[in-house]
C-alpha cells in the first residue's frame, strides 16, 4: 500500500530525513556496478555510482549530484529538494528525490546522463587487460600522491614476496566490497586491521569513519606489525602497493627498517641510516 503525500507533507518528512544529522550509509551496489542504495535514517537513495576511472568533469558532476541528494540541496546551483511524490512512510524507498537542478547545473540528470553513457560504453569497448593496466596505473599514481608521512615504501625487493603471498591470503580471507565485486578493474584497498577490500569510494568512506573515531579496531590488532605479527607498538606506517592493490598498515621498527634497505651485500651496515620514525602515529589507516 502506497499513499502519495501532498507535497508540503511530502517535503516536511524529507526534511525529517535530512534534520536528522544522520550519516548516509551504503547499503548495496547493484550488480552492474553501476547504481548504489544509500540511506539516510529510514530513508532510501538511489544514486548511481562514481566510476573509478570517471573523467575529472563527469566524477564532479556526480559527486555534486550525491551531497544534492544527502543533504536535500544543491551546493552548485542552490536547489532544494522539492518531490513531488513520496511514500507513504520512512521504511518506503525512495527511488528519486528530485532535486530541480538547474538547465546550467552540472548535477542535473540531462547534464550527467550522456556523458555517463559514453563513460561505460568506452569502458566495454576495453579488453579486461588494458581495463587492469589503466587501474594498475592509477593505483600507482595513488601511491606517489599518498603523503609521505602517511607511507614508507618498500624498497626492499625481498619484501615482494612477502607482499604477494600477503595479498593472496586476504584475497581468500577478506571480502570485497560491492564495487569491486562489479568491476575488478580498478584499485582494491585495504586497510590492514579492517581486512575487508574496498574500492576507493569506500576506502574513503572508512578513512574518514575512522578520522572521526568509529571504526574501531582492537587493540592488539592495531599494535601487530603485520609483517612478523609482533605485538610491538608503535608501528610504523606501511604502504604496500603491488599492482591494483593498495595496502596501508604497520610494521614494526625492525620490520620497517629492513623494508627501507635496498637488497645489497649486509657489510655495508645501513643500521641507523635514515632509521628516523616517521611521527608517532602508530594507527594502522
Ligand atoms: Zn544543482
Ligand atoms: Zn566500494
Ligand atoms: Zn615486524
């Protein structure tokens, strides 16, 4: 049963929706990677997903498009949401709250369609080869990006091994997130004590739950090197990226200063080169 609101009313329980301060949480992503269910409260979105590899433009226009829609107004070009029908309670999904872009907006549906259309199609046109080599090198670009007080790269090759056997284990230990389930062919994150794989939409929705303090992780987990599994707090931070794979964690200061030696004949001792910690934050992100 469905009773269609007036529009006053309709907007007054939207706004219920919005006044709540709560945070949108993703519900699922549709098999074709291409439209995600978020919600808000009780309240259903449908918005279609940021492809990973979107042109600068289009990725604005739909990040635009998605705070309209969580927040119920949009920062471009000011529209508030204005539905027209809406169902009957919080628990009914909502399959659009129709923000009046406008003509000019980047965010208006008329605008974001086409390009999404030519975006996908040039993307089956790809073999899933080059689709992997584009992801491997955005994956590396994202790691030069990366501040340096946030990664220590590896330099030392023996530490390859180590990362492949590491990142084959969690790809039979941690699930992936439902964009990468969709679209293999982009960057898989991690964080090392979340040990789940996300894409980097989601890795950013995780980074910035933990910058406010509710991913949690325990506190013996946060103090293992994960490379000897040593409980030896403070790790250093680690960044480990093979391929599309892109892994933050930590190690300790053994493992991190080992990680730092160029593979070369042991006389020349590198001990206490460079061996300088790299502030103290030991949290693995
Ligand atoms: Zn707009
Ligand atoms: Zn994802
Ligand atoms: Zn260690």
């Amino acid at each position: 049963m469905e009773v269609i609101m007036g529009e006053a009313e309709s907007k007054a329980a939207l706004a219920g929706v919005y006044s709540q301060g709560k945070e949108p949480q993703l519900v699922s992503v549709s098999d074709s990677g291409h439209d995600e269910a978020w919600a808000i409260g009780g309240a259903l979105f449908i918005v279609p997903a940021i492809p990973p590899d979107a042109p600068p433009l289009l990725e604005y226009a739909l990040r635009v498009r998605r705070e309209a829609t969580f927040t119920g107004s949009c920062s471009v070009c000011g529209a508030t949401v204005a539905l027209l029908t809406f169902g009957s309670s919080v628990n009914v999904p909502l399959n659009h709250s129709s923000i009046p872009h406008r003509n000019n907006c980047p965010a208006l549906d008329e605008n974001i369609a086409p390009q999404l259309t030519r975006h996908y199609q040039e993307r089956a046109e790809q073999t899933l080869e080059e689709q992997l080599k584009s992801a491997t090198r955005q994956t590396r670009l994202k790691a030069a990006s990366t501040p340096q007080g946030e990664r220590i790269p590896i330099k030392n090759a023996s530490f390859e091994k180590w990362a492949a056997d590491f990142i084959d284990a969690r790809m039979t230990d941690s699930p992936p997130c439902g964009h990468l389930k969709a679209n293999v062919a982009q960057t898989w994150n991690m964080s090392t004590g979340d040990k789940s794989w996300k894409c980097n939409e989601c890795f950013a929705y995780y980074q910035e739950s933990v910058r406010r303090g509710e991913a949690q992780l325990s506190y013996r987990e946060e103090h293992t090197c994960d490379r000897c599994r040593k409980f030896a707090p403070p790790l250093e931070p680690m960044l480990v990226r093979v391929d599309n794979f892109y892994i933050v964690g930590g190690m300790c200061s053994v493992c991190s200063t080992e990680s730092q030696q160029a593979a070369r004949p042991r006389q020349k001792s590198s001990r206490g080169k460079k061996g300088k910690r790299r502030g103290t934050n030991s949290r693995k992100r």
